[in-house]
C-alpha cells in the first residue's frame, strides 16, 4: 500500500507499530517514546536530559532504527568544533578548486550526543540547522533534507564538564523530556534482557524493524494540521502563557513562541488519540515537557529548590479550563 492510499488511522497505526519497535530495546520510558513521536510529527526538536546510563542514547537509536530514515550520531565532545558538524569548504587539489564537504548534520535525525559537553560556540552550529533547516557557508545556503530533526541529549548541568545551553539554543527545542531512573520491575526486566543475551549495540538482533517511511511522516503532519483548536482552547493556551509571565517565582516566563510551540505539539498528540480537536486534557499532558525549559526561575526560586515543574503544575491547578 502507498503512502498517499493510507487512510488517518493507517497512518496512526503506523506510529503505533514505532512505540511497539522501540520497545523491543527499550524498556520503561513509554513517555519519552510518545515526545519523540510528537516531535516528529510537528517537525520539532527534543532535548533528553538524565543522568548516564538510563537508556538516552539507546532511546534515539532505537527511534531511528523504526524509520525508514537516514541518522546520523555526533558525539558532542569540549574539543568538537563548529565545522565538524555543519561541514566546511575545503580545497580539492584534483579539481584544482575549492567544496563544500558536508558535515553530519546533513541527515534525517541527527543524534547530538551529550550536547552540553561541548562549549557553546560549537552548539550555536546547530541554531540555524534547527531554526532553518539549513546551513551557511561562505555566503552558501545548503538546505537540509526532509524530514530533519535533532533528539539530543544531555546529563544534568550539574555535573562536571557541562556546559548550560544557551537560551535561544533551548527554545529551539520543541520537548525537553526528562528520563528517570526506571522502577524496580522494568530494571529487572532490563537485566533480564541482558541476561537473555541482549546486546544495545546490535538493534536488528534484538527485532527492531523500519516501520515508518519519510513519506508516510510527512503525510502524517498534514494530518495534523488539520486538527482543530476552538477559540476557547486557543485563549486557554494564552492563558496558561501569561500566567507563567505573573508568577512570584519566575523572571522569564513563556513567550508567544511557547505558545505556538505547545499548539503544535498539542494538536499532534490530539492526532495520535485519534481526535478531531484539541482539548483541555491534551493541552496539560504536553504542558510540561513544552514548556519546563521556557521559562527562567528566580535565584530565590531556585534556592528553596523550587522546580520548573512544580510552577508549571500550580499553574496549571489555577487556570481556569474552558468550558
């Protein structure tokens, strides 16, 4: 069956046959799987954040290894430079002229490992890609190929030898999931998997199949697009918006691009739910992985070890919801 012959819920079976391929790897992070699917959809960009070895890596390869799509895996690195990732113009002694060599970030999912080991002039390479979908170069613009998305991840910034991304970086991340350490019973699942023979490094051993098409993606955001967002949701987002600007706690609460953001993401998750519009119920199960990297505490906040989510959940409790 083609891709233009596939109706709305093949489509969406489609992803669902993603979340079932991934989870052949693996195991426990159910949520992270669903933001990676968003962002797919929507065109956007994810950010994982946990400590080492809770699965960040293996996640996104996974993801990759259930699309029909090109990945490319950057190892972000303090030495890495800005060239090594979107390519340079080098000279060809054969030809007797010079070329653009293009780096790796001319793929479909780019995997930017450990973003935040790396100083922030080489991760200021990736806003034009991300913002853009293209790179400059000595005055040439080189588009990236579609779909074209970055899953990177990250360990807290409290850890040495991490560098905070900087916040027009940040914003250009649709999601920023956060990845737990998993509970008991998926840990012994996982060891369980390990005992079995499983190896991370070889996906296809473990069953993971291409599933989704680059095509097949593409048709699934025009689907998207079509979901529907009543006046009253469209306030309620504002709302929620706003209230981010008013609270004690926060020096820089979510801008309209926040908004348009948590839309987005939003109508995407209506679509995989099999909904014709968005509603108040889908709009705060997105709220927080949208927004949990939009907005800048105060040092006062955070010394009393108040949290981005914890706002995010209060305002959410004292927002009205639309009718």
């Amino acid at each position: 069956m083609t891709t233009t012959s596939m109706t709305d819920a093949e489509l969406r079976d489609a992803f669902g046959r993603v979340r079932a391929e991934v989870g052949k790897a693996v195991v426990g992070q159910d949520g992270a799987v669903s933001g990676l699917i968003v962002a797919l959809l929507t065109g956007g960009h994810v950010l994982l954040e946990g400590v080492p070895g809770v699965a960040k890596t293996l996640l996104v390869r996974s993801l990759s290894a259930a699309l029909d799509l090109r990945t490319t895996r950057v190892q972000f690195t303090p030495d890495l430079m800005p060239g090594d990732v979107t390519g340079s113009v080098v000279y060809d002694a054969k030809a007797g002229d010079f070329e653009f060599r293009r780096g790796p970030v001319f793929t479909n999912i780019l995997l930017a490992d450990e973003i935040n080991r790396t100083p922030p002039k080489t991760q200021s390479a990736l806003l034009e890609a991300m913002e853009e979908r293209q790179v400059s170069i000595d005055g040439e613009t080189h588009p990236l190929p579609r779909p074209f998305m970055v899953a990177a991840t990250q360990n807290p910034v409290e850890y040495e030898g991490t560098y905070t991304l900087p916040e027009a970086q940040l914003d250009r991340f649709l999601l920023k999931l956060v990845l737990d350490l998993p509970a008991r019973d998926a840990e012994v699942e996982v060891m369980q998997r390990h005992a079995d023979g499983f190896d991370p490094r070889d996906l296809a051993a473990a069953g993971v199949q291409a599933v989704v098409t680059a095509e097949q993606i593409i048709a699934a955001r025009a689907l998207v697009g079509e979901v529907r967002a009543t006046p009253e949701l469209l306030g309620y987002l504002v709302d929620l918006a706003r209230a981010t600007r008013q609270s004690p706690s926060v020096k820089l609460g979510v801008s309209p691009r926040g908004s348009t953001a948590l839309l987005a993401a939003t109508k995407a998750w209506a679509w995989l739910q099999g909904a014709e519009a968005i509603t108040p119920d889908h709009v705060q199960q997105m709220l927080l992985p949208v927004w949990r990297h939009r907005i800048g505490l105060r040092p006062e906040a955070e010394l009393e070890g108040v949290s981005a989510d914890t706002i995010l959940r209060s305002i959410v409790q004292q927002v009205q919801v639309p009718l």
